[in-house]
C-alpha cells in the first residue's frame, strides 16, 4: 500500500465534511484522513492505485487548496 501525503487548506471538521464523499468514492472509506491539528492540515491517503494528481484533482474540485507533500 501506497502512502500519498499532501498540504491541504482542509482547516476544519465542516471542511472534513466537504471533502468526506470526493474522497470516499476516490480512496474508499478509511483510506484517507486529514490531519487538522497541524498547521500543514496534512492529507493522508493509503492507496496502491491513485496518483496524486488524482488526490489533487478530487480535493481541488471541492473547492480547497492541496499540494504534494
């Protein structure tokens, strides 16, 4: 299993929601968490089949902002 770790502007549990079903249909339920305690809100994705352009895409067109890491 592939680890993708990103940058977000994912800043809050409400954002978390925002981006909950995007990337659940793209990584699955539990493959993913975001990490809001940290100043870097830091996407985690578990994935041996995504890229990350596929993460960024996903993330970018909920509306938020994310960079590899």
């Amino acid at each position: 299993m592939q680890t993708l770790r990103f940058t977000t502007s994912i800043n809050c549990g409400n954002c978390v929601r925002a981006v909950t079903p995007a990337l659940n249909e793209l990584a699955g339920a539990g493959n993913w968490q975001v990490d809001t305690a940290v100043p870097e809100k830091v996407l985690t994705v578990q994935s041996d089949k995504l890229t990350p352009e596929q993460v960024v895409a996903a993330v970018q067109e909920e509306g938020f902002e994310i960079t590899e890491a």
